[in-house]
C-alpha cells in the first residue's frame, strides 16, 4: 500500500531548519542534481523563516507547511497574507512562496491545493507565486536559462516546476525580465553619453558618492522613501516598512560598495538612486550554504574575484522624472564599476510591461535573456 502524502505546518525550530534545508533534496540529492543552483546561506534562511523576529511577519500571516510521505519530507511550501500589499492594493491576494516539489504532480499539487484551501479560508479571492516572502523579495519562477546560476537574490528552480504549476491550473500572471550587459562586447553609445551630460548640467544633478560610515543614517531613509513614491504605481508594490527596510539595509551593508550606490541630488535633496550589488552568488555557488567555519573568509577574499553585479533596485521622485535621472545613474554605475573590475551588469528584475525601462535598457544595448514568471489562480470560497 503506497505512503500517503501529509502535510504538516512546521510549529518549531526543529522543522524550520528541515524547511530551510529541503531544497538540498532537491538541487544535491535524492530527488536530483542542478548545478547551476546556488545554496543560500542557512542562517540568511533561518532568520527569514522565524516569525518572532523578522519584520515581515508584523503585517503578515503566514503558514509554512511541509509535505511529508511517512518518515521523509517530499516538498515544501508556504501560505502567505500581506495585509499591507493587500490594504496598498485594495486587494484580496494571498501568495503561495517557499515552493519546492520533486518532478511529482500528485506531491506538488497536494502542496499548491493546501495552500489554495488555507487562502480561500482566510477571504483571499486569487493565489499568486511563487513569492518568497512578498514582492520585495525574491519572486518568480524561471522559465528559462536553467544552465546558469542566477544572480544575488534571484530565483532558480529546476526546468520542470513551469510544468508543475500548470497542471495544476496556474495561468501566467505577469512576467519579469532580466537585462545584461558585458563591458567586454558594448560600450556606451555617444547618446547616452550626451543625453546624461546635457541632462546633468540642464538640471543642475549633483552625484554624490555615499560613505557608509559618514552617511548611513540619512541615506537608508532616503532611499526608502524615494523607493516607496517611484515604485508606488508599479504592479507588485507593497511599501517597506521602516523595520523592514532596515532589516534589507542591514543584510546589504556587508555585500554593497559605496562607489555603487549613487544618490542624484538636486539642489541638495535626494531625488533619486541606484543600488547595485556585487554578485555574490559567484562565491556562494561553492560554499554549500555553510558561512562557517570558513565561509566568511571566502566571501572576503572571494569578493576581488567578482566581475559582475546586479543592479538591484533604482527610483527617481515623480517630480522629477523624465529629467534623464535614471540614464545619469545608470551612466554613472558604469563609469564607477569599470575601474573597480565589474565588466558584466545584470538588471532585474524589470516588469514586461515596463516599456520605459526596457526601451532605456535596449537603448544601452543591453540584452533581455532571462524570465521569471509569476503565475495566478482565482479562489472559490468553499
């Protein structure tokens, strides 16, 4: 008689550290071998996942479950409520996140129909994912270019999870794009140079150079607020909470350079930024998700062997748009990161429907060549 599928919530740290070391069944063991996947670390993963001490949980609810076939866990996932996305959005969506599931339909559809019923039960009319934790997060599930280790804090999964969602009647919900570009076979056009100088002088933008230790404490609030007004109209927002961004701030501090996260100022005030992040996934593809006993030490001395970064996050005030703020900082990323050793740049992740970034982008000659997809399903009520 075969082993029926349970699925169990995880209620203690015992079963966090199982959630939080699942995914190794699937991308370095018994369920099969992904080498692009990159581990993340288990102490990153641990806090994320502790409901008393990140910040998310304030304004969410969330149940994460395991999947369990006798003695061995079999699949992973989440059932997650943003009151805040919800309340910003005037919505009633509720998030499947967390998901990992062998090539199995009857695992990964037990998983993705539990989580339908705990939404449905809390008035959620549609499910969206994957989203780990929210929209701030890593999102989306890869549909393609599954032989390459993604970039710091982007999703990878194995080629069949597309599969997987759709037999159980997920739909496309939005797309993500991911843009690329290699000092090595482009240089910037004469254009933008001339639009960001004209529009430098034009409207008097100041660069300023950030210093973590002299200029901290303004520039994370700064940031936070340029970011929660630019983005405010985008699909997929959910503004940060002040705790929550200083939680991002605090895990980025160790991973940014100061010479690339350039602040636009006009007439002394911040108007807009950029934020791009050495891709430190290069060095923790090999650390195994372990930061000791020596981890720490390889992210140190690993960090000179980096060529390329992520541009993570950008924003420019609504009043001060269509001024060539974002092709300035974009400029001035490239003109800093060049004699730094950083000759790749990857910019995710952009909203197809986008098309201003996107036109900017392809203007750079930059190149589109990856997708994360969002998939969706409305609720009934039962």
């Amino acid at each position: 008689m075969e082993t029926q599928i349970e699925i169990r919530p995880v209620q203690n740290r015992k079963d966090r550290k199982r959630f939080a070391k699942f995914p190794w069944k699937i991308y370095r063991g018994e369920f099969g071998t992904w080498e692009a996947w990159v581990p993340p670390l288990l102490v990153d993963e641990m806090n994320q996942l502790n409901a008393r001490k990140h910040p998310f949980y304030r304004h969410s609810d969330v149940e994460h479950l395991l999947a369990w076939k006798g003695a061995s866990t079999v699949g992973r996932i989440s059932a997650i409520v943003d009151r805040a996305f919800n309340e910003h959005n005037g919505s009633s969506t509720g998030f499947f996140g967390f998901f990992e599931s062998p090539d199995d339909p009857e695992i990964a559809g037990t998983l993705l129909a539990t989580v339908e019923r705990r939404l449905a039960d809390r008035g959620m009319t549609e499910m969206i994912g994957p989203v780990n934790l929210s929209t701030n997060h890593i999102l989306g599930a890869l549909i393609d270019d599954f032989d390459n280790p993604p970039v710091v804090q982007m999703a990878y999964n194995p080629p069949y999870y597309p599969a997987l969602y759709e037999q159980h009647g997920l739909k496309k919900y939005r797309d993500l794009y991911s843009y690329r570009m290699d000092a090595h076979t482009l240089q910037l056009s004469d254009k933008i140079r001339r639009v960001q100088e004209i529009a430098r002088k034009r409207n008097r933008i100041e660069l300023r150079r950030v210093s973590m230790k002299r200029d901290w404490n303004w520039v994370v609030p700064a940031i936070r607020e340029i970011y929660n007004e630019a983005w405010s109209n985008n699909w997929g927002f959910v503004p940060w909470t002040e705790e929550e961004f200083e939680e991002l701030a605090k895990e980025l501090r160790m991973l940014v350079d100061e010479d690339l996260v350039p602040m636009a100022m006009i007439d002394d005030e911040p108007v807009g930024f950029a934020i791009a992040i050495p891709d430190i996934n290069m060095i923790l593809h090999k650390m195994n998700g372990r930061l000791l006993p020596t981890g720490i030490f390889r992210i140190l001395y690993g960090r000179k062997r980096i060529d390329r970064v992520r541009v993570a996050a950008m924003g420019v005030r609504h009043a001060h748009r269509n001024k060539g703020i974002d092709a300035v900082l974009i400029h001035e990323l490239w003109t800093r990161g060049r004699p730094k050793g950083f000759s790749k740049g990857d910019f995710s992740w952009i909203l197809e429907e986008n098309f201003d970034l996107r036109n900017l982008l392809e203007a750079l000659g930059t190149e589109h060549y990856r997708t994360h997809r969002i998939y969706g399903k409305e609720l009934t009520q039962q």
